[in-house]
C-alpha cells in the first residue's frame, strides 16, 4: 500500500529554482565573457617562425634555404590558445562573485531555491489511501491497525532468523576460502550465492517492515483524529 505519491506540482524535486535572484549582470552564469589579453582578434604571432611565415629548413654554406612554416602554413599568426580564437573570455562577474544569485533575495534568502507548497518542499503527498483513512469508522482503523501489527510481528521474526542464517552462511564461506587459501587453491575457489540470497532477502524484508511501519503510523494519525 502507498502512503504517498510523489508531488505533481514539484514532480517531486520538493521545490523549484528562484528566478527573482539571478544576477542580472551574468544572467546567472557567474562569469562574463571579456575581451582576451594575450591575442588580437583570437590570432598570436606564431612563435616558430617569430611572424615571418617561412623557417630555415636547411643551412648553407653562403645561404639559408627557407620553406614555409609547418606551424602556420606561412599565415605568420595562429589560433590563441587561451580563448581558441574566439578573442573572448570568462571571467568571475563582479557583481555576484561567481555565486550566480544575489544573497540578499528576499525570496529565497540567497539559496537559489523555493519549496513547494503544496508538499512542504518533501516532494510527496499522502496518498489517495492515506487520504481515504480519514473516511473509515475506528473499529475499521483499528482492525486495518492490528492487522498489520501482526504482520509486522511476522517478519520481524523472520528478520531475526535470516539474520542467523546470514552470520552462518558468512561462517561457512570464510571457512571455506581459508581452506583454499591453505591447499593454494584459490583458482578453483566458486563462492556458493547463499550470502547474496540471504542479503536480499533481508532487504526485501526490511523493506516490508519500512512500509507497513509508515502505514501504521498514518492509521495511527487518523485515530488520534477521531
């Protein structure tokens, strides 16, 4: 049984992102994108051939045998490493010091964030059974109430037997791997799946035992209303 559904006003995220406290400078970014200061217009003199376009490629007795550039292809300038040629880069926005909002948002306190108000900001609602709790007679709440008590009882104690179960299984596998660690045969060591069925099997009741805890609960809360 489900005691709550998630919120479809907040598609359960518990709230929504503040709009009223972006900075209106970066546009809540938190950089500003300026002009960069190692290039001219996203180019750098090629420092291989120091802006000439041409290197020595083989030298002379008399003269130097020039070629093209390999690093330009002779454009005497590249790409600025820096802003990839775009001549521009980020820089933290002064305005808001890279926190992208400003800290004194009346609306959000400068946390960026606002709870929905129809679930509290806890992205879930009761459900349409918790809900319909409150419409049931008590003799019906308390028949629905100790039902699941003794189901709870139940899987306790099967926790509690699992639980046993689970220590000797992990026993047994120690003991058995410590014997292949003796004999050196570790190659052929095949741990048996029972400490990872017990595993599951104790999660899937600890499960249980979450949900019918919250059920009770809820069946609980509407008594006391009563």
């Amino acid at each position: 049984m489900s005691v709550y559904d998630s919120c479809s006003t907040c598609n359960g995220r518990g709230g929504f992102d503040c709009t009223n406290c972006l900075c209106s400078r970066c546009g809540g970014r938190g950089v500003l994108l300026v002009e960069c200061t190692r290039c001219e217009s996203g180019n750098i003199v090629c420092a291989r051939c120091e802006g000439r376009g041409d290197v020595v490629v083989k030298k002379g007795l008399f003269s130097d045998k020039y070629g093209t550039c390999p690093t330009c292809n002779g454009m005497r300038r590249i790409k600025c490493g820096t802003c990839k040629g775009s001549a521009q880069v980020e820089s933290t926005c002064s305005a808001c010091q890279g926190r992208k909002r400003n800290s004194s948002c009346t609306t959000c306190n400068g946390t960026g964030r606002t709870n929905c108000q129809t679930c509290s900001g806890s992205g879930r609602v009761p459900s349409a059974w918790s809900r319909s709790l409150s419409e049931l007679p008590v003799e019906r709440l308390r028949f629905e109430y100790e039902k699941r008590q003794r189901k709870l009882t139940t899987l306790q104690v099967k926790i509690s037997g699992l639980n046993s179960e689970y220590e000797r299984a992990v026993a047994a596998q120690e003991e058995e791997y410590q014997r292949h660690v003796r004999n050196r045969s570790l190659s052929s060591y095949d741990p048996p799946g029972t400490v990872d069925y017990l595993i599951r099997e104790l999660m899937g009741a600890e499960g249980e035992v979450g949900s019918l805890e919250a059920e009770l609960s809820m069946i609980d809360r509407a008594l006391n209303g009563k």
